[in-house]
C-alpha cells in the first residue's frame, strides 16, 4: 500500500510558472511611459502603470496558458480621484477636530489604519483584474476589518517583543485566503500548528547583529508553510523561497536602486517576477480546473488611489 501511494504522489503534475518578459521591451515600455507622464503633467501615469503591469502579469505562463490583466489606466485614474477626496475630507475632519478629540498617537494610527485599508482594497482591485483562461479572481471580506485587524497584530507585535509574529502573519493570511473566490471555489488554508517559532525567535535574536538581514530567513519559511498549506481544489501549492536566496534578491535590488538613481526599477521588478516564478509551483491536474458561468463582482480601484497617495505603493506587488 505504501508504494502505491508512492507511485500516485510521482503521478500527481507539477505545473511550474514560466516568466517570458523582455527586459529591453519593458525599458522601451518605461521610457515611454515616463517621456508622456511628463508631456501630460503627471496624467499619463495611471495608464502607463497599467500598461508595466498588463505587460508583466500576461508573460507569466502556467501550463502552457498565460495570465491576462484586464484593467484599465483609466480605473487607475477615476480611484486616485475618488481617493484624494476622501484624504481631503479626512484632512478637513482632522484640522477640526485635532485639540479636541485627536492628538500625535491617535493620528499616527489613524493614518497607519488607512494605509493597512488601502493595501487590502489594492489587493482586491488588482487580482480582480487579473484572469487565467478565462477564470477570474474575487476577494470579498471587508477592507476596514482588515485594518483593524492588522493594526491589533501590529501591536501584538510590539508589546510581545515581535514573538507573535507568526501568529499574526498566519492570522491575516488566512482572513485573505478565507475571502478568497477563484471562479466559485474557495481555497484552503490549514493552519492548525506550525513550526514557524524556532526560526522567527532565532533570527529575532540575529537581526541586531546582521542588521536585520536574518529576517529574510524567516520570510522564505513563512512563504513556505503559507503556501505549502493552501490548497485550491484538487491543485495545491508550493513555495521553494530560500533565505539566502531573497537576501540576494533584495541586497542586489537596493543596490541597483541606489547606484543607478532609480533608473533601475524596471530591472528590479523583473529580477522578482523571475525569482517569484522559478521559486512557486502548483501541484495537480489544472485542466479539471474550469471555468463555471457565475456573475463577477467589479472591484474598484480606490486602493490604489489611496496607495498613490499615501506613498505606499512601493511596498505592495
């Protein structure tokens, strides 16, 4: 019986991601881009954006099939409006009410509170735009509870000294995953244990000495257990991120930032989408995996006008 288990495991497909850009196309992209945002006064922005990021998204090839990106600049551009008026009335609420209500601490989480919103309604906006042989993404779950929830991890996180760092990590993980719908199925993610103690205490321990390089120890087993643990159907996934791997990544990308003025980020977008396919793997028969007609939520991109704003969208794939 053990081998016949053995043997069904060798039989189960291994789908590897496949990153086919070009970096000389996506310069040629870049630099275009840039000369027609100047020429438009910053206009043009939203929608060379989306251009990079249709350009990225629809060279990543899964069995064979592409992934598509079918938002639009001008989705980019109508959020970044519906997001400035929503920061100028919190600005007004702000000055009104600071001395009275407010002070230093409460704006500071305030402001950090939106941010944690804002890169949840991204998210959302983003994945919604991206398909994959016609099947689409939706994220549900609320926005503002994620916020919540991510600022009480965050000062968790500080009053234990970052030991229940895992336990947040999994915690806001597993609230993304259980709003999740691909199609009309919903992923599963099983986090009943872990083993994600040791190694975030011990490079806790480490990060003054290495100047916080050990932390991407414990980021590559983070994405490991994340992603060794969801499964989506008869498909689960797997992550082979390696330490030393993602310091290289990072250490190499800030220095190409810095020694070439920015010049580089193209460059550097392109290194992690690379690092992000060679390392991701999905296990299982992806052609029982169809699509089933069923209406899409549209999600809008206020989130990313919000990241726009707040100068946040660096931090966010």
């Amino acid at each position: 019986m053990l081998q016949t288990a053995c043997e069904n495991d060798r039989q189960i497909t291994k789908n590897s991601f496949k990153y086919t850009g070009s970096i000389g196309v996506i310069y040629y992209t870049w630099f275009k881009n840039l000369i027609l945002t100047i020429l438009t006064l910053g206009i043009y922005s939203f929608w060379g954006r989306n251009r990079i990021r249709k350009y990225f998204i629809s060279h990543i090839e899964l069995a064979q099939n592409n992934l598509q990106y079918i938002g639009t600049g001008l989705e980019l551009f109508l959020g970044f409006l519906k997001a400035l008026c929503i920061i100028i009335a919190i600005s007004i609420a702000f000055s009104y009410f600071e001395g009275i209500f407010l002070n230093d601490y409460t704006i500071v989480i305030f402001v950090v509170y939106w941010g944690c919103t804002a890169l949840y309604s991204a998210f959302r906006y983003r994945i919604s735009r991206v398909t994959y042989r016609n099947i689409r993404i939706k994220l549900k779950g609320s926005a503002l509870i994620f916020g919540i929830k991510k600022i009480i991890r965050i000062l968790l996180n500080i009053m234990t000294l970052g030991i229940l760092i895992p336990s947040s990590d999994i915690k806001l993980y597993k609230y993304i995953i259980d709003n999740i719908y691909i199609d009309n199925v919903k992923p599963l993610f099983k986090s009943n244990t872990h083993s994600l103690t040791s190694i975030n205490l011990i490079t806790l321990i480490l990060a003054i000495p290495t100047f916080g390089l050990s932390r991407f120890w414990y980021q590559a087993a983070l994405y490991q257990y994340l992603y060794d643990n969801t499964t989506i159907k008869n498909l689960r996934l797997k992550a082979t991120y390696k330490g030393g791997g993602l310091l290289m990544l990072y250490v190499v990308n800030i220095l190409l930032a810095i020694i070439t003025l920015g010049i580089a980020l193209p460059l550097i977008k392109h290194r992690n989408m690379k690092y992000f396919c060679e390392n991701t793997f999905v296990f299982g028969d992806i052609n029982n995996f169809s699509k089933t007609d069923h209406d899409q939520e549209s999600a809008d991109a206020v989130g990313e006008g919000l990241i726009e704003i707040l100068d946040i969208n660096n931090f966010v794939a």
